[in-house]
C-alpha cells in the first residue's frame, strides 16, 4: 500500500473540488482516468492507486467538497450525487492552520504533499504553505502564478499550471520554428468566467498571469515577433473558457499566411487530472530522495523553476527520461 495525502490549498476552489469529484468517481469505477498521463506508471513505479488517496486542506470558505462541487458548477448535479457522501465528508482547515502531523497519523500516510492552488495574487499566503511544506519536509507544488518560498529540503514544482491555451502555444510555436516560417505576430483572447477568471481578468490582479502567458514566445522562436495576450471576466462562460489566436506567418518567397484558432476549454477539467498527475509524480520524487526544483515536470507550468526551455516536445522528453526504468 502506498497511501498519499493530498493536502489543497484552495480546497473549496474549482480545480480542487473538480479534483477530488473526479477521484470520488474513480474510485468508484463512475469513470474512466482519462488524461492522467501518470495512469500509465501505477503499477511499474508504484504510484498511489485511486483508493489510496486521502483529500484535505485549507479553505476559508467553509463549505464541505459537495457544496462546493455544486456551487461551481464545473460537473453537472446527477453527476454528483452518487459521491454525495464522500464529498460530504471532507471540510477544509481554517486557512493557515497546522494539522499536517495529525492528518498524516489519521490516515496512516506513507508521504503528503502540499498542492497550492490559491487565487492568483495571494503571494503572502502562498508563501506560508511553501513554508509549512518545508517544515513537514512535504513535496511542494505551486500551480498558481503565485510566489513561493522555495526550499533545498523538499522536493518543489511550479509555476502557474499550463492547461490549455498556453500549452497549444507550446506545442505550435516548436512546428512552425522547425519548418522555418517566420511569426510575425500573434494574438492572444480568453473569454473566462468562474472565480480565476474574475481576478485574472483584472487589469492589476491579473497582470502576473498575463505577463505568464507572454513570456514563453520569443523563447521558442529565437525571436520576438508582436506578441499580444488578453484576458477578458465574462460571467456567463462559466468554467468553459473560450480562446482565440490569431497567428501571422511569412512563408517561401515572404509571401504573408494566417492560422486562426479557436477553442473552447473546460478550465477544470483541463487543470485537475494535471493536478493529481503532479501529486503521484512528486510523491515518486520524494521516494527518490529528490530535493529542489523537479525540473523533468516542467511540461506542467508556463514559468517552470530553472529556466526549462518552452518547447513542449523537450519538456515531455524530460518526463520521460525521468520515468524510464
């Protein structure tokens, strides 16, 4: 047995409730573990199975799993119900309070990690829980834009998770340097309407995800063409966020070309199987007696720690250079 705590903080959030529905549902057997890459290693690299995981952390809001789950509306309520209970059952700590060493002896853990997922903006906050890892010698990972304490003495990943947009612009940028066509501009709209999408689209709160976002282009390039990126708060899109780019490209001869992209992404949904695949893979890290920035999960930030080259396709050799046996 394997046994891996989770602790949230942000624990009544939409990723995290989305998070802990999904594994509800999976443990029983409601739904398949689509788009969690670390499925794969379960049985080779020991990884904790469904029913080993142990959800908690920290949330002023109050509210048990289920209400949260129900208030942000990423799952639908029939879906809902059959976890009802286990939802039911786990309540947040009051933010900032110290029951790690309880919880672990509770459940009886092999390892517990600190997952952040706080609004963007809350560094003060964020920074505690890094340092409340490093005092329960915890993996640390930062899914937020956030700043955080960083620590020699655990094993810590971040920052700010790449789920959708940023991820595509990732994966594109590579393919169009290497057929050597040259972007001379790109532009960059969301449409978001739950809580992050509230504060990112602040023209202030929301500058540090912005400037996330607008940093990993050039980098991938070689060059920096115009480079524009947004965010707009539209209540009605809910967590369906919705995404345009708009790329001009000089091929053979300068002749000018354009790609339009559109995409609509469940922001959750995207986010959450990334969450737990972080959580499986630090626990692995932590096993290893790994330290410091866990540079081979670069493939899962916008600003990985180091400096990690952007382009999704090395990011990925990294993981799986890691995970080979």
């Amino acid at each position: 047995m394997n046994r891996l705590g989770i602790l949230i903080a942000g624990l009544d959030g939409a990723v995290a409730s989305t998070l802990t529905s999904g594994i509800a549902l999976l443990c029983r057997r409601l739904a398949k573990p689509t788009a969690l890459i670390s499925e794969a290693y379960v049985q080779s690299h020991q990884l904790a199975g469904f029913n080993e995981l142990v959800i908690g952390g920290w949330d002023n809001r109050g509210e048990n799993l289920y209400q949260a789950a129900l208030r942000n509306r990423v799952l639908e309520p029939e879906r809902l119900r059959p976890i009802a209970r286990e939802l039911t059952g786990i309540k947040p700590w009051p933010a900032g309070t110290d029951k790690i060493t309880a919880f672990r002896r509770q459940h009886r853990l092999n390892t517990v990690v600190i997952l952040n997922l706080l609004p963007t903006g809350e560094n003060a906050a964020s920074k505690k829980y890094a340092r409340l890892a490093a005092k329960h010698g915890c993996p640390f990972i930062n899914f937020t834009p956030n700043d955080c304490a960083e620590s020699a003495t655990i094993p810590f990943c971040g920052r700010d998770g790449k789920t959708g947009q940023t991820w595509f612009k990732s994966v594109l940028a590579p393919a169009l340097r290497a057929r050597q066509l040259e972007v001379t501009g790109w532009y960059s709209t969301n449409l978001l309407g739950n809580e992050d999408g509230k504060i990112v689209g602040d023209p202030v709160k929301g500058r540090q995800k912005i400037r996330d976002k607008s940093k990993l282009l050039g980098p991938m390039l070689g060059y920096e063409p115009y480079h524009l990126v947004q965010i707009n708060y539209f209540p009605p899109r809910g967590d369906t966020k919705e995404s345009w780019d708009y790329i001009d490209i000089k091929g053979f001869l300068g002749q000018p070309m354009q790609l339009r992209i559109s995409g609509q992404y469940r922001d959750s949904i995207l986010a959450a199987p990334m969450c737990l695949d972080l959580c499986r893979f630090m626990e692995l890290a932590h096993r290893r007696g790994a330290t410091g920035a866990q540079t081979w999960l670069s493939m899962f930030f916008k600003v990985p720690y180091k400096n990690i080259p952007h382009d999704f396709f090395q990011q990925e050799q990294l993981l799986r250079t890691y995970l080979s046996p």
